[in-house]
C-alpha cells in the first residue's frame, strides 16, 4: 500500500503525533518517555515562546489507514540568521523499518522547506538548543535521559540510504563521582578561586535565586553557547519562560555558581536526579501516578545517577579552570547525597574545553548521536 502523508491540523492529530512514540517504544528498557503535557506545550504556538522566530508544521505517515512515522518541520529564522543559512530542520522523527515511510516523511520536510526558500535540511533538531538534539548512531544498549532521545539502529541506516550525511556529531560520558575529592583538583580549584578573585555562591530559596540570578544564567547561556553549532540566542521572552520553568524545581544544592569581587556570574553548573526510570514508569503521564514516580526521584528515594544539564562558564575565563570550581562545590553534594555516577548529556565531539573538565572522574564515552544534512533537490 501507498504511504500518505498528512499535515497535523488538529489538537487530536497532535496528541497522536506525540503518542506515536509512546507506541514506538513501549516496553524498550533503553528509551525515555517525554511527559505528554510538555509535549503539547513544546508544539503549542501560543505556549513556547520559540516561536516568536520559528515556523513549523508536523506530519503523520500513514499506511493502511495506521499511523506509522511522523516528522516535525522547523525553520529558525535565528539561527538561519545568525549562521548565514538556509536550512529547513526536521525533528521528533519516527518511522517503522520500511524505507518507503522514512522517504515520504523527509521529502514533506525538504518539499515543505523548498517552498519558503530553504535550500538544506538538517536533523535531528528541535525548535532550539533546548530540545533533543541528534539521532543515536552508538548507544544503543544505555539508558537515555530525560534531555535526549532514543531510536532504533534502523534509523540513520535509513538516513545514509536517502543520501543524507554527517552534519555534526554530539558524544554523552558516564562519569564516576569520586568518594573523596581528588587533592589535586582541589589545589587547582582553590587556586584558580585566588588567582581571579573568585568565590562560589549559592541559594537556599529558589525565588531568591530567580530574582539574583535568574537572568544572568540564561545570559551566561547566551554568551557561553553562542559560537556552539547551531545555537540561537535565547529571548528575553524565552528567558522569563525557562526561569519560570525550571529553577522553582531543581534542587538549590545541586546549583553552583561562580561569581567574581563584583558578584557578577562567572559560571554556573546545573546538575539533578536522573528522572529516566521515573519518566519510564510514568510513561508520559503526571496523572493518575506519574507525578509519584518523579517525586520520589526527586525528594524520597533518589537514583544513584545525576543528570549533568548545563556547565557555562564566560567565554573570557574558559580555559582558565574557572568550571573547576562547580564541581570542587559539588563533588562533596554529589556525595553526600548518595550519587554514585552522572550522565553528561550530548556534548559537540570538538568542544575540548568541556571534555577535558571530566578527566578526574574516569569518564566512559558510551553514547553518540549525529545531526545530518542533505541539499534539497
């Protein structure tokens, strides 16, 4: 049977846009659930402030009147802007193992992007950085974490067959919390804070935190990310929503900050539980039960896994060993919170400067994920 393509056009098709994945993966130890509601607040125009600068439109393959692939078609004017291109992204992308259904989704996204003037297509990406980034090419036998996402071996063998190639690559390490802090790296740590000036600052009150700091963080980002590939900076409107959205629920001892003689931030680290088993147990839904499973990752009976989620540190005391100091704050957090390993979630295989940080802590490579590009015809 021929494979039909249809343009999600309302709420329902919507919802079973996101449940595809559910489908996809139910059952399969490796894969993390998104929570369904995040999902339609991440598509929602009106809800994600991304879309002051992003235009977008999903697709559902479908086969004998089934559901089986779906694809999200992303322009961000931004970073298009920003890095002089042209590109049209395609994410969230799922398909069964039939090569005629991965070529009708990624020619609705190259014929979609053709014509508003695009000229290549590129994916696995999101509406920006702050969405899952890359399609699994080794790793498949690992966990995920709740910032990334899960695929079968199939897919970029599908990707390589329709001509696509390597874009970039991210790599994710397992990295052992020591249980003492290593004398050497407290020595440079201690250093570098005399050296600079520098002092670590935290919070006991997340309001507080918010009002202090809560615009730095996300400029730091800004000022940080900025030369990373693909990177579009983040709007005021995006900042007061991240705010908003994230530091009312990550626990302040995990928070460290770096700031100078004139408190201004120098660098932060942002690290928690991992909710990967909770999400799996939620499968996706806060209600009846999910919400159980998260909390008690969070407050009750923590994992012995942490999920490292940013690490900025100004790009004037990068490679200075200033981000020595986050972890000579939360090495001794980490421990006596009961975390044995953290994940490092995708770092871009060229950044040195963030791979080097991890070399006291025995770090394991145990994941890559790539974005890929292809001209559009």
């Amino acid at each position: 049977m021929a494979i039909t393509i249809k343009k999600v056009s309302t709420k329902s098709e919507l919802k079973k846009f996101i449940r595809f994945n559910y489908q996809m993966y139910k059952g399969n130890a490796y894969s993390v659930p998104d929570l369904f509601d995040d999902m339609l607040n991440t598509f929602n125009k009106k809800k994600n402030a991304a879309f002051e600068f992003c235009e977008a439109d999903y697709f559902l393959a479908y086969k004998d009147d089934k559901i089986v692939g779906r694809v999200a078609a992303i322009i961000n004017t931004r970073a298009n802007e920003k890095w002089e291109k042209k590109d049209v992204r395609f994410g969230w992308i799922d398909f069964i193992d039939e090569p005629e259904v991965s070529t009708a989704l990624l020619k609705a996204v190259e014929d979609w992007g053709k014509e508003r003037g695009m000229t290549d297509v590129v994916g696995p990406l999101g509406f920006t950085d702050f969405d899952a980034e890359g399609m699994l090419i080794e790793g498949y036998d690992q966990l995920s974490t709740m910032a990334t996402t899960y695929n079968y071996p199939y897919y970029p063998e599908h990707m390589e067959k329709l001509g696509y190639e390597k874009e970039a690559d991210w790599v994710e390490f397992k990295i052992k919390i020591p249980e003492k802090m290593p004398e050497r790296y407290e020595r440079i740590a201690l250093m570098i804070m005399k050296k600079f000036n520098l002092r670590i600052k935290k919070y006991t009150s997340s309001k507080k935190l918010a009002a202090d700091y809560g615009q730095q963080i996300f400029e730091l980002m800004n000022e940080a990310y900025s030369p990373l590939y693909g990177y579009s900076p983040l709007t005021q409107r995006q900042i007061k929503q991240y705010i908003k959205m994230y530091l009312p629920i990550v626990d302040l001892r995990m928070i460290s900050m770096v700031v100078d003689e004139n408190d201004q931030l120098i660098a932060v680290g942002l690290s928690m539980p991992s909710l990967s088993v909770a999400l799996q147990k939620a499968k996706g839904r806060l209600l009846p039960f999910g919400w159980y499973h998260l909390a008690k990752s969070l407050f009750l009976k923590r994992p012995k896994t942490l999920d490292l989620l940013l690490v900025a540190v100004k790009p004037e005391y990068q490679s200075k060993g200033v981000n020595s100091l986050l972890f000579y704050d939360l090495i001794e957090v980490y421990q006596k919170m009961g975390f044995k390993d953290a994940e490092s979630n995708p770092e871009l295989e060229e950044n040195g400067k963030v791979q080097a940080q991890w070399s006291f802590f025995d770090p394991v490579q145990h994941k890559r994920r790539r974005a890929f590009a292809k001209k559009i015809v």
